[in-house]
C-alpha cells in the first residue's frame, strides 16, 4: 500500500480570483468523456485483481487508483 498523493480542491474563491481577468474560457466535455480514460495495455496488470469468474483487468480507468 502507498501514500496518496494529496490534491486538495480549490474553493469557489480561489477559482474565481483566476478567472475575474480572464477573457477566454473553456469547457471540457466531461459529460460524453466521463470514466473513458483508457490505460496503456502495457500498464492494465497493475488494476488486475481476481474474482470466483477468474482474473480481471481495467481497460479504463476505474474511481479509486491511486499512485
């Protein structure tokens, strides 16, 4: 088991001081992309795990991995 890295979110304040001078904005489409993160095939042993059905690997990225 590893230490996971720590990313605290910014507060709506700190967002907004970085964009109030701002003249372009952008917007990801996170609605149609959600959850289709794929892993290199070279990396998907490292989400391998084993259920009663037999092994399993992740194609995409899963919530939850961490370094």
């Amino acid at each position: 088991s590893s230490l996971k890295d720590h990313y605290p979110l910014p507060s709506m304040e700190q967002i907004l001081q970085v964009v109030a001078c701002s003249e372009i904005f952008s917007l990801l489409d996170g609605y149609s992309r959600y959850n289709q993160m794929m892993v290199k095939e070279d990396d998907q042993f490292k989400t391998a795990f084993t259920t009663k059905w037999g092994p399993y690997a992740y194609r995409k990225m899963p919530f939850g991995l961490s370094n």
